[in-house]
C-alpha cells in the first residue's frame, strides 16, 4: 500500500482492511460498554445495594474486555497455527516486561474468586487499613482508617488514633495479596471483639465496680450480641472455628499501682469509637455515683539522703554599723 507515492512497509490492502475492521471493533465495544452502563444505571436507580451495584459494573468491565479480545483475535489472527506461535510470544514478552501487572491481574481474579474481600469491606492490606471503595484489574482503593494504640505500628503512619477514617484515599496494587496477609474485619463474621480498660485503686470496691462495668457493656451490646450469634453458627458451617461465649466478661489484673479492670465485648466492625465513647461517658457516672475513684500511678518516697548546708563565713575584722 502506498501513501503520496510512498510504499508503506508491512502495511496491505488485507492489512488496511483490518486496521479498519479493529477500529469499527473498538468503537462497538465502547458503545457496548456504554449501553450496558446505562441499562445498569436504569436497574439500580433507587436502590442502595453497594455490592449489587459493584458487580454489575465489574460483569460489564469483564464481558466488555472479552469481547474486546475475542475480536482483536478474530480480526488479525485467523489462522490457528498463527494464532498459537504470535500468543506464545507474546504471553512470554507479557510475562516478562509486564511482570507486576500480570500479577496484580491474576490477584484481582484471585480475589473475585476466592472471596478475600470486597467493595464494603473493612480490610488491612499491604499496612494500608480501611474500607475498599473500588476494585479493578490491577488495583485495590481504600479509603484509610486510623488505628488504636496498641495495634500493628507498620506504615505509613497515620494521626488518627482510632478505626475512623484520615481522610486519605491509598491505591494498593493487588499483587500485594501473594506477599502479605489480608486481614478482613467484615467477611465472614462483621464484627470484632474489643476491650475497654479502666484502672481502680485496691481501696475501691471492685465487685461493685464489675458490675458496673458488665451493666452499661450489657445494655449497649444486648442486640449486637443476638445478631453475633446467628453470623456465628453460619461461620462455624463453613469452618472449624471454636470462638467461645460471646457475652461481655470483666477480666482483673494485678499490677504494683492499682487493679487493673478490662471488659471484653462484642461490636460491629463499624461505629466502635462511638460506642466504647457512650460506654465511658456511663461507667464514669455510675463510678462518681459509687464513689469508686480512678487510679493513677503512685510513688513512694522511702528515704531522703543526707542534707550538708554550708553558711557563708564573715569577716572577723569587718565592723558593721555606722
């Protein structure tokens, strides 16, 4: 084929005829791709099912790419025997130069398919805690959450000392699932047990103090605790997992300044902050009605050592006064 009088090297009426036909093959699939967005759009208007709503674009995404690929084939490659030697070459280019980007694919399938998490879910992924807001071929969105003192101290580093969002947003590639583990605080069980710590003198009343404690945790956990049951007795049919009682319990320790008392309960992979705040706020008011007082560190002064106070000497010679 020539083009002003120049011969265009590699390029043919036959292949110009398909140059042609790929770019009428992209043009359908994009406007594919917009009707079936659209006709999802129509069918999820008014309803809240973020999950619902995630797959469907992602069942698009997919059949979109596949017809996509399935065309490209047919168009150039329509000889089987070319077809194999031009995919052996250029998977084994792909799999080199692209290595992190097969990868992060083959993770995203392994994702989908193996359930490790979802759009919704509350995971920690590659030191990156948070909700995930999006999923695609080769990457994971989070919306980053804070972290309680006392959990892992990895990076980055984050201000918020609590699980509430920093208002970040972090792109995680979704190769990451193959190097590290995945936590997931909603998969199969939505909730996560917690604790709350408050240090009594051992003057104080501790029983009184216990059962302070156990009512206020009680009143706020009574609901999560008949919800908590049923995702328990569906999580111990899929695995063998043996979690105990989930009703709250007080635990005491004993330390050289005070007695310390932890309450371990029950709560929703969400709103913890909240609750464990409303929960303080009523056993400090029910300690204050008790008259059971909060500990804090002592110290006991056990000996002084010995104190030389020098005077500065006069002058013998000197007279003083007028």
């Amino acid at each position: 084929m020539e083009f002003l009088k120049i011969k265009l090297i590699g390029l043919s009426a036959e292949n110009g005829k398909k140059l042609l036909a790929t770019l009428v093959l992209v043009a359908v699939v994009l406007l594919l791709r917009a009707g079936l967005n659209a006709l999802v759009r129509v069918l999820m208007r008014g309803r809240e099912e973020r999950p619902l709503r995630f797959w469907s674009h992602q069942g698009v995404s997919i059949f979109v790419a596949l017809v996509l690929v399935v065309g490209f084939l047919s168009v150039w490659f329509d000889n089987p025997e070319q077809l194999a030697t031009v995919m052996g070459l250029v998977s084994a280019g792909l799999a080199f130069a692209l290595q992190k980007v097969v990868t992060s694919v083959a993770g995203y399938f392994v994702i989908l398919r193996g359930g490790v998490f979802s759009v919704g879910d509350r995971i920690l992924m590659a030191g990156v805690r948070g909700d995930v807001i999006a999923l695609n071929f080769t990457r994971t969105t989070i919306m980053e959450m804070g972290q309680p003192p006392g959990e892992r101290p990895d990076d980055p580093n984050v201000w918020i000392r609590s699980r509430q969002f920093t208002g970040r947003i972090v792109t995680v590639t979704n190769d990451k699932i193959f190097d590290a583990a995945v936590f997931n605080y909603s998969r199969d069980f939505p909730y996560i047990w917690e604790e709350l710590t408050i240090p009594i003198t051992y003057k104080d009343d501790r029983r009184r103090a216990e059962k302070i404690m156990l009512a206020v945790v009680e009143r706020h956990t009574v609901e999560i605790h008949e919800m908590s049951q049923e995702a328990l007795e569906r999580m111990r049919g899929r695995y063998f997992v043996h979690l105990g009682d989930l009703k709250p319990r007080v635990f005491m320790r004993l330390t050289d300044n005070w007695l310390e008392l932890s309450v371990r309960f029950i709560a929703r992979d969400h709103g913890v902050r909240e609750m464990k705040d409303e929960m303080s706020r009523e056993i400090l008011d029910g300690f204050e009605a008790a008259g059971i007082g909060i500990a804090s560190a002592t110290f006991d002064i056990v000996g002084l050592p010995p104190l030389k106070v020098e005077l500065p000497k006069t002058d013998a010679g000197h007279e003083q006064g007028g």
